[in-house]
C-alpha cells in the first residue's frame, strides 16, 4: 500500500510564538484487506505533538479519497505522526505508519511568515 498523500504543509499564520501548521490528507491508495468478510473501513490519524486529529472513515475502501484538513497550533514540535487504521466494532486496527520529521528549515520558513 502506499502512504497517504499530504499537501499544503507550510505554516499560513503565526500568533505568539505558536505557528500554525496546515496538513491536507488527501487520500490513500491500494490499501490492504483488514477484514476477513470485507474490505476496509479505513481513516487517518493525524498527531502533532500531543494533539490527534482524525478523518471520517471511509466504509468498504481500499483506495479511500479524504480531502480533510486539519489545523494544528506548533511550537517545538519535532515530527508529524500519521497512522491509518481500519474501523471495526470493537477498537481499530493499524493499517500502517509514517512519520513526518519538522525540519528547523520549515520552522524557519514558518517564523518568516
């Protein structure tokens, strides 16, 4: 399978030292089967620092299209944790993992405005 895709990651305002961090998940693709009887009922979650946020869950999908954004306040946050996971009844389980480092290059970027 393949990672979900992201775009518009740079930084749009910064209020007090805090910097906002846009990050679009766009979808995901070739996702593999998690259920026995069925495809997957996947979604991403989204973790900066110790904020998570998640994107609606895409019944029977193995190639799901989100276009969900979400808005995350940085200040020193070093990496971005993106997970995706197949819904079930019962809890979630990981489809896959990927880590996103913040580079000091962005966060100077950011502080640019």
């Amino acid at each position: 399978w393949s990672a979900c895709l992201f775009r518009d990651i740079p930084v749009v305002e910064e209020t007090m030292a805090l910097h906002t961090l846009t990050i679009t998940v766009v979808n995901a693709e070739d996702l593999p089967r998690a259920d026995t009887f069925s495809k997957s009922d996947p979604f991403v979650q989204v973790k900066v620092g110790s904020v998570i946020k998640k994107t609606s869950v895409k019944r029977n999908d193995q190639n799901p299209h989100y276009g969900e954004t979400f808005h995350f306040n940085i200040t020193n946050e070093k990496k971005i944790d993106i997970e995706v996971f197949d819904d079930d009844a019962v809890g979630s389980d990981s489809m896959g993992v990927g880590k996103v480092p913040i580079e000091e290059p962005l966060l100077k970027e950011l502080r640019k405005g």
